[in-house]
C-alpha cells in the first residue's frame, strides 16, 4: 500500500490488537442484554479488556511515550482491579 502512495503508521501491527477489543464489546454486548441490561461483574470485565485493548493500539498507533506514567497507571488498574472484586463480593447472592 505504501508502493501506492498510502501512508502506513509505523506500528501498523497494533491495528491487530483492535480485533480482539471489537470481540470483547461485542461480547460485553451480548452478556449485557441476555442479563436484562445489568451490568454485572462478567459485562464489566468483558468491557474493560476492549477498552484496555483500544487504548494499548492507540499508545502503539500514536507513538505515545508513556514513560515516568507506566508506573502509575499499573497501580490505577490495580486498586480498580481490588474495588471492583470487594464491589462484587458485597452484591453476590449469599447462599
């Protein structure tokens, strides 16, 4: 496509990682309708992996140096990662 004058990205590969985010909403999608359009822990999981995907192919695609940044952002999605577990534990049905 380049020979042709169409310009590539340079990291024309992190393209790839948008096919399993477009799987993952559409399957976010489809948890969230057949539950009676709840958010359940399931649609909420299903979500965060496509948005974390589109945001990975942008850091890619866009040439973003996430530098001093990569640190905080593994402590954000980690503290999400804990309040979303405890959100869940107290909205489980007890036995």
């Amino acid at each position: 496509a380049q020979n042709f004058g169409y310009p590539i990205p340079r990291n024309w590969w992190a393209l790839f990682l948008l096919l399993p985010a477009f799987a993952s909403f559409a399957t976010a999608w489809s948890m969230y309708q057949r539950n009676g359009s709840r958010l359940t822990p399931p649609v909420t999981s299903a979500l965060l992996t496509g948005v974390f995907l589109v945001l990975l192919s942008g850091v890619f695609l866009l040439d973003i140096d996430l530098g001093k940044f990569w640190p905080l952002i593994l402590i954000v999605l980690g503290v999400a990662a804990l309040l979303g577990g405890s959100r869940w534990r107290q909205n489980r049905p007890r036995p």
